[in-house]
C-alpha cells in the first residue's frame, strides 16, 4: 500500500519527521487512505506533495502519522511561504528557488538552510492549505460536508477526525537550547536568536519583549528605592519621579518599536509579505459568493454579527463589569471588619488579619479573570468573525476592558473616593505580590510537576529508564502527544500589560512597585522557559514583525497613568499646602501640567521614528530595487512596441 | 535641421502641442540642439521619445518649444507613472500596455482614453526623468555640470537656461469647465469629476474638500443661529452646542476620510503604487554615494541639516512668536485707548473707533503671515532637504506653528487672562471678518482684475480683437506664458485650516462664526475657481490619494477645540452660578468632562474605519487576485522543478 501513497518511498533513508498528526481512534481506512494519499499527491493533482509515515506502536494501533518532506519540497515550499532570508550580500530577501544561490549558506546539500521550525512551518501551511476539490463530503463521515477550496484538515479537525496536529521537538536541539537558556546561572542576555529559531518569531518576540521591558524597569526601580528607605514625602521628588516615570513610559515604548524593527528585520519577518487570511477554522456560514475571492465558502451576515455583538456581547461585558464592582465593595465591607477587629483585639494574630482581605481580594480577582476569559472566548467565538485577525482583536479587547476594571477599580476607588493613600499603598502591594505569586505558580510551576509526575508515570509503563536523548522516536511521540498544549502569548503579554498597569498608574504612590515587577520578570523568564521547553508541546512557529495591538495597549495604559499620577500629585497634602489660599489655583495648575505633560507625550511618540535609520535606508533600497526592476520590464517592452 | 531632431516628423498634423517649454533669450544653438535631441532620442538611447516644435513668433525668436507625443509613446507613459484607470469589468487597474484592451473605452484610434491633463503629467514625468549620461555639463555652459542619472531638466532650470515648463490650457475644454463649474447661477455639487480631468487630483481633492467642509459647517450654522437671534445665554444650551461641535468635528473629519478614498478610488489615485521620490531641484550637497540607490548624487549630512534646523531655524520660528505676541500686546494697548476715547467723547465716531484697532490687528496679522511665509519658505529651503516631500513637512509645520499663535494668541489672551466675553466675540468677529475680505481680494480678485488689465493690453498689442476661443497657438502661448504661476493648494489650505480654527475654538462664545465660515465658503468656491481658470498658468496635475498633513493638521485643532470650549463653558457665569459653593467641583466637573469628551473622540476616530466597506473589498479583491497570480506562477515553477 505504501508505494501507492508516496512516489518518493516514505521510508527512506532520509526521511525526518517533522510534524505529528493524531487521527482519532477507530477512523475509518477509507478516510484515512484517501486523506494520506491527498497529502502525498503532486501538486498538479492537488495534493501537497509530502512524505508521510504511520507510527507503528507496541498495541498495533494505526492512528499516529508523522510527516515530513523532501528537501526540494520544503525549499518550495518557504517559497510558497514567503520566508525572507539573509542574501550573500547581507541583505535580507524573498526567498525563492530560483534565485536559491545567492542567498546565504545555501548549498544543495546543507540542509540546515532552513531551520527545523522553519520547515515544520511550511509543512503546516501546506497542509492546512490542503484543499477539497470536487469531494462533496470526506470519504466515510458523510455528514462532513465538503465544497471546493475548503480546507481538508480544518473539516477534519472540527469534525474530530483529526485530534491534532503538532511539531515534533528535536531533542538535541532543546538540550542545547535549554542549556544556554536557563541552564545556567548567568547575567546576561536571552539567546533570542535561538529561541526564534527553534520557536519561531511570535515566542522569541515575547520573550525578548519580557527582557526589554525588564531593563526599562530598572532605572524605575533604581529611582524608587531611595524613596522607600529615606521615606521621602517631598512633594518636589514625588513630581520628579512622576514625571520621569511618564516620559521614560513614552520613551520605552517608542524604543522598543525599533528594537523590534531591528530584530524582525535580521529575522526577515519585518519584509515578510502579508498572506491572504482564510476564515478561521470555527467560522460556518450558509455556502455563497464570497465578493472578494468571487469563491463559493461560508458567508455570513455582517449585520447578525453586529447584532450579537452589540445586543449580548456588549451587555454581557457590562454586567461582568459591574459584577466586578460588586465584588469590590464585598471586599471594602470585608476590609472594614478586619480593620474594626484588629482596633477590638490588637493583637499580633489580628495585626496580621488586616492582610487577609487584600489577599482574598487578589485571589477573587485572579479566579475571576480566568473564568470572565472563558466567557470571552465562548462569546467572541460565538460572534462568529471570519477572519482570525478580527476574533483576536475583538477577543483581546473584551478580555483588556474587564480585567482592567478587575485590577484597577479597587484601586481607583481608594484613591479617588477614598482619599486614603496608606490603603492604597498596602493593597497596591498585596495584589502584585499575590497576583505575582500566582502567576508564576499557575502558569508555570504546577503544570511542570504535573508534567514531571506524568512522564515518570509514562517511562515506568514503559518500562524504560533511559534518559530523555535516548528515548526512541515511538516514545518520544507518545511522550509529547499528551503534553499541554499552549495557546499562544496572549496570557503571558496580559501578565505584563496588568503588571505594566501596577507599576505607572500609581507609580508615585508606590515607587517600590517597578522593584517587585523586576524581581518578579527575571524569575518570570526563567519559568516561562521552562514551561515553553518543558511542559508545552513545541507550538508551530508563527512568523511576526511586531507585538501587535499589545503595543497600542501599552500606549494607552501610559496615556492613562499621566492623568492618574498627575491628580495623585494634585492630591498630596505636600502640594495642597503649596496653594492654602485658593484650591482652584492647584487644581487649574495640575490640569495645566497634565495636559503639557500629554502633548509631550505625543510629540515625543510622533517625533521618534519607528525604525532606526539604518533600517529604513535597508528597506528604501529594497523598495528601490523592486522599483528599478519593474522599470527596466518596461522599458523592455516599451523600446519593443517603439520598434518601428 | 527639424528631421535630425525626430525620427517621427515633428511637422505631422496630428501633432497635438501638450507642454510649452520656454528658454532664456539668448540660449545657445548648441545647447538648443542637443537638449531638444535628448528630448525626441529613442528611449533605447537614453532619450525622452517625444515630440518638439519651435513656436516661431512674430520676432523670429526660437525660445519657446511645444512639446507633444504620439499616441504609442503616451500609452507606454502612462504605464511608467502607474496610471490607474477603470477596465471593462468596473474594476481600477495598474494600466499596462499589454492588457490595454481589458481598459474601459480603449481603442486603438480613441486618442481620448488619457485625458488631457494625465498627458501633460506624463510629459512632464519623462522630461524630469530626461537623465545625463556621459555629459560631464551641460553643452555651452561649462559651470552647469552634470553627472552621471543628473535631471537635465532640473539642472537647466536650477542654471536659468530653461525659464519655465508648462502645460497649455485646452481652451474649449475649459469654456465648458466653466460653464458647468460656474457659469451659472445653480445650487449643486460641483463638477468634481470634470475639474479632476482638467486640473488633476489634488486640486480637484482640494475642491471636493472645500464643498465638503462647507456642507459640513451648515449644521453648525444652523444650530447656531437661534443662539444669536433668541440671545440664549443659558448654560445648558451653551453645553449642547459646544458637544454637538465638538463631536461633530469628530465625525466629519474621519467622513471626510471616506468620502475621499471613494473619490480617490475611482480616480484611480488610491490605488497608484508610490514612484521613488528622487531629489528636490533645489537640494545640493558634494558628490557621494546614495546608500539607497547606491548612484553617484549629491549628498548632505543629515547631522549638519540638524544642526541648521535647531540651531538656526527653531530660534528664528521662535523669535518671531516672540514678535508676534509683542504686535499682539501693542494691539491691545490700541484696544485700551481707543476705549478710552470713546468713553471721553461717546460720538459715533468714537463708537466706530472701537473697531478700527481689530481690523489694523487684522491686517497686521495677515501681513505679518505673508512676510512669515517668504522667511520659512527661506529657512526651509536652506536647510537642504533631499525630499520634496521632507521639505513640505517642515515648510508646513513652521507656517502652521506661527499662523495659529498670530491669529489665535490674541484670543486665547482675551478669554483665558482678560476672562472678557464681550471683547473675544466682537475680536473673533473682526478677525474672522476681516481676514476673510483680505483673502478674497488678495487670492482671487485682485490679481483676476490685473490678468484683465494685462490681456487687454496684450490684445490691444496683438492688433487683434478676436475672442478667447478664436486665439492662435501663438497668441494663447504667448498670453499664458505671461499668466502667473499657481503653487499648489498649501494657501487655500491654510485659510481652510484658520477659518476651521475661528469656528471651532471658540465655538461656544460666537456660534454666529460658522455662519460667516460658510457664506464665505460659498463664494470661495467661485472666486478659487475664477482663479484656477481665468488667473494663473495651467497647473500640472498632480495625483494624489489624500489631503496628506492638512488631514493631521485639521485633527490636532479639534482636539484643541474641546479643550477651549470645555474651558469656556467651565468659566460662563451660568455654570460658576451652578456651583456656588465650591470652585473646586467646578474645575474637576470641567475637567472630567474634557477628559471623557477626549476620550470618545479617540474611541470615535479609531471605530469609524477609514475606507467605506465597499472600497475595502475592492481592494481586498486586488490584493487577492495578485496574489494568486503570485501563487499560480509559483506553482508552476513548483510542478516543473518536481518534475522527475
């Protein structure tokens, strides 16, 4: 049967899986024949053209493939992708086949031109890019409906015929990787440059993101310390601490879009060009004319989802909104007893007893941010978007808006309702340390001893003592099949932008806040880490130039914390007593003073370029080029119609 | 002579003269000869491939030329500059010669497929492009030198051998231009379209702006009549006009985004792919190598015009802001006395005193603007930008800078220091007036009565008596050579951008101003009109997709407008009446209310999407179609490097 499914023999000596594929137990052969034979099909015919080979397991069970594809394929295939690779001459470009000699370490043998992740990308763009052709259903399930151009393996998927589709880990590679990562005890920077390579753009972004914004926290926190050990209540430090905290918000920020555009640009996804986005997997829709592709696929009504959207999603973001609220006056009332307690008792055991609220409280928080996250992904999932662009955006902003609220608001109401600048400082601690406490044992350390627990479990069923680099490949799959999955950078970005929000909303109330969220990011990348290494299954590289709309979350979280740090200042008795006469002169000088501060703010984000100069004079030559080239087709065809 | 300079006959009787170009007097033979050879020269050798003419006048002199091209050389032109037009299919395309038969009303024998004025572009696109070889200078002037990809053209004007390049007017065409553009007295749009096929887009965008910014200002009219009628001087209503005003001008500017991408869309603009932005005529530097395009050109240090902008340009902008606030406090003294004197003698004469230091403020003002605008033309040229566009950018920054705190300072002094009502209305009224009368004499009437004046003069001169349309090519050469020349729509913007400015600051002391904003407005349309037709020059058409800078300019105000106003309606004594007992709650009512009156604005600006949906899926279905195009061949290429 097997020469049947590949003209190149699947079992040759050089075939490297790549790239697992789980069908579920009990698929029908007729399925499993005619979805093998498309993947290993010629182009021409359709097919995508890649090896395949069934995992043969102890119990004889034919439902493990792995996948690969011969190095012509995938050098093709980047193409295809549009990977961007370093040239010979240093510059970074499209690849494609024909011009494969001029780009750097190419060599028809080397097959390292690509790096595994990249190769594992290409192999799941190809394969989802597998498409029905006049099959009406999948052979065997007939209630899988299938029209030209819909993509096999995403019908597969939500039918359940398919359970997953993962990249293999390459062992070596991650020992190596670990090693340099957080293997050692060192003061030094991440190996973003392998950590891309091996994870692709997406993760490598986000963690030299966590390093970036790391550093920028330390002049914060170097600034705040004096601040805590002397006590200083001087209102003129307050400002100046402020006010640096203000402009350096801008100023990282801005900074780091061109960090950014530096590390993309040597990555090539800054050049990357963009792909047409398919409607996402989950989108259904009556079968009609899209009037973009002038295809027949699902189409569905913009209106019905403008409807969902604004008559339940919205409502149903509103009552979580005020449900938070009515949490946070519980806790007030919670707050209040304690406080009442401990002047009844005043003994060590109720000194300790004011804590308990605000630990409850950032319990509550945490528990309900989770559970509001998956009321979120239901209800947007719900909306029914068609592309995953337009799901991540509107899923993003339902999850930024409440947990703000979640976060912020007890805060908000100490300060501004309150007036109580002691409370605010001991519950602004409570919540980042706990919330801090929490994350980092949630996220990170709990899945790895359950992961831990779970492989000792495995290798004793397995009988095998043998040490992670000898595991056999049948081992290793089963290994990594059970393994969690991660869903992507959105909780560890959220993480940031929250702690963001601890650090400059009320950052001169608290100066001692940027020294905790540096404390807490240097060991949060060492537990991402090793959550991405040790306890995911390796996720399939995502290639991106930017951190997307988290920057624009930042640059609006900064907006916010100059109106709250400047009423904070406006609101400090040090500065009240500066105007006894008149509280209007304050209050008109603090409005005065915030709005010159926000005009500086962007003129500062407009004036700084994006890019560093170097980087645009690269991409201008390009542009140039692309130009010159078009030009000279012209004239060619020009000085043959002048022909006379 | 005349056959060596063109292989096709320049003589043909379907040469249709397009662009007059006009030599100093005195040009020498040798160097006639060898421009006007490069200029009909095959392409193939580095020629321009067009059509000349000596225009031979009555004095015999051979310094005027007419310049034309075949219909073939035009088609190839149009697709150099990436003209887009309409196909069969209703869709904008890239024009390409090889598909020309795919393109709405192409035939081969319809010389009308190209208006008028995209010929004119194209000549003038081929002319500027017109490049130096191997000449090391120009041809009898040895100090005008040249180097390898130098613009001759450029290089002849910059020299003043060449005097000037223009388009000739089409005299029948523009008879019914204003015939239909205002000819007669109607209510209605005007003839966007028309204007575009006979100007070119951006002044056409200019006037679409204009009627759409007038359209837009009648609510604002209308809504503020009563208040002046009625004498309303409650708080309330004052709060409600001031909201309306200020999210209205939210919204019609993000409109004003779409609206113009529909008309830039079937203008074919919004779709025109960015040329290479090659030096301005006026930047010079010593010989070096261009990182971008890795040719010999002049080059300048980016850190020396740095230091030429901050250490001579911003000193000098901020000396005249100095001077201008110092012309603004001799005003007021003016104001003081004259004040004075009317409370001395209380005649009519002293009544009517009291407008006379306004209107001189007025005049002063404009005067001051114009001498501001000759001194940043100055400073912005000596800076030496490479770009026109760079150098645009800061010409308008440093304009717009001065003339909002010269017109405007005075009034914010007014409201915000003297805290006089009374006085900022009658001021307000005085300066919107005033400036209004000056500009419409000074931009359209004045110089349309010396045109007059100076034709008659002509004609009388001409011995001829005949009519406009009966004129020979030499006599309308000869006239419009002498026509002044018309600098681009910045001026008209500006007034644009002030009157908005007098609209919208301070719109809740005087909503009788967008009355007087439209009137005006009304009969801007026909005086700007007379002026493009009857005034100046034929201007090259100029494609453009948007208002660029003037659409950031018109935003920023808007957002200081909700500031004023917020301010204003915070200082009336109806809303101080509201809180008798404390201040405080007033200032932090007025300030929340900015804030969250900001707030929506932005939320508004960043959900109101910037192209209707329409023009989204065109361009969607675009991009699609080139990238399976890019798909398709890559396949190809795919199947026959797999073949084995």
């Amino acid at each position: 049967m097997k020469e049947t499914w590949s003209f190149l023999d699947a079992l040759e000596p050089n075939f490297r899986p790549l790239v697992v594929i789980e069908l579920a137990k009990g698929t029908k052969k007729e399925t499993i024949e005619w979805f093998t034979k498309r993947i290993v099909d010629k182009k021409a015919n359709g097919g995508a053209q890649l090896l395949i080979k069934p995992l043969v397991t102890e119990n004889g069970d034919e439902n493990i493939y792995l996948v690969g594809a011969s190095h012509l394929r995938l050098l093709l295939g980047a193409e295809t992708v549009g990977l961007v690779k370093e040239c010979n001459d240093n510059s970074m470009r499209s690849f494609t086949y024909s011009s494969r000699k001029t780009f750097k370490d190419f060599a028809d043998d080397n097959h390292n031109f690509l790096t595994m992740s990249e190769c594992q990308y290409i192999i799941k763009h190809e394969l989802e890019n597998l498409r029905a052709r006049d099959e009406k259903m999948i052979p065997g399930y007939p209630q899988a409906k299938l029209y030209p151009g819909k993509s096999i393996v995403r019908r597969l998927l939500t039918n359940g015929i398919l359970v997953q589709i993962f990249p293999l880990h390459d062992r070596e590679e991650l020992k190596k990787l670990r090693h340099t990562w957080y293997g050692r005890v060192k003061i030094g920077y991440q190996p973003l440059d392998e950590i891309r390579s091996y994870f692709g753009e997406t993760i490598a972004l986000y963690f030299g993101f966590l390093e970036y914004f790391t550093f920028a926290l330390i002049p914060m926190a170097v600034i705040g310390i004096p601040y805590y050990v002397f006590a200083w209540e001087d209102y003129d430090k307050y400002v100046m601490f402020a006010t640096f905290n203000l402009l350096w918000s801008t100023v990282i920020l801005e900074v780091w879009k061109r960090i950014c555009a530096v590390m993309t640009y040597h990555w090539g996804t800054l050049l990357m060009k963009r792909q047409f986005e398919e409607p996402r997997p989950g989108f259904h829709g009556a079968l009609g004319i899209n009037p973009v592709t002038g295809r027949e696929e699902p189409v569905y009504s913009s209106i019905k989802r403008q409807l969902r959207i604004y008559l339940v999603s919205v409502p149903f973001v509103c009552l979580c909104l005020y449900f938070s609220l009515y949490v946070m006056m519980i806790y007030f009332d919670l707050e209040h007893w304690a406080l009442d307690y401990h002047e009844e008792n005043k003994s060590t055991f109720s000194s300790l007893m004011l804590y308990v609220p605000s630990i409850i409280y950032a319990v509550v928080i945490e528990i309900m941010n989770r559970i509001y996250r998956y009321a979120a992904e239901f209800l947007t999932s719900w909306e029914n978007h068609r592309l995953e662009s337009s799901y991540q955006n509107h899923l993003i902003l339902k999850v930024l808006v409440f947990n703000f609220l979640n976060c912020f608001a007890s805060l908000f109401y100490i300060a501004f309702v309150l007036f109580d600048m002691k409370l605010l400082r001991q519950s602004l601690a409570t919540l980042l340390i706990t919330s801090q406490i929490l994350n980092q044992f949630a996220e990170s350390l709990l899945p790895y001893w359950l992961q831990k627990r779970h492989v000792k479990k495995m290798k004793k069923h397995m009988h095998s003592l043998k040490t992670d680099a000898d595991l056999s490949l049948v081992e290793q799959v089963n290994l990594e099949k059970e393994m969690g999955t991660y869903f992507g950078t959105f909780d560890d970005y959220l993480e940031l932008f929250l702690q963001f929000g601890y650090v400059s909303l009320f950052s001169c109330v608290y100066p001692l806040a940027a020294v905790f969220a540096v404390l807490n990011n240097v060991t949060e990348i060492y537990s991402d880490a090793l959550k991405m290494c040790r306890v995911y299954k390796r996720p399939f590289a995502e290639p991106t130039a930017n951190i997307g709309v988290w920057q624009l979350a930042f640059e609006t979280m900064s907006v916010i914390s100059v109106v709250t740090n400047c009423v904070l200042i406006g609101m400090s008795p040090q500065v009240n007593a500066l105007f006894p006469d008149s509280k209007m002169d304050l209050v008109l000088t603090v409005a005065l003073v915030e709005h010159l501060l926000l005009a500086i703010k962007f003129v500062m984000a407009f004036v700084i370029p994006d890019k560093p100069r170097e980087i645009q004079i690269k991409l201008a030559k390009l542009e140039f080029e692309s130009l010159e080239a078009l030009k000279q087709q012209q004239m060619k065809v020009a000085a043959e119609s002048l022909k006379e």
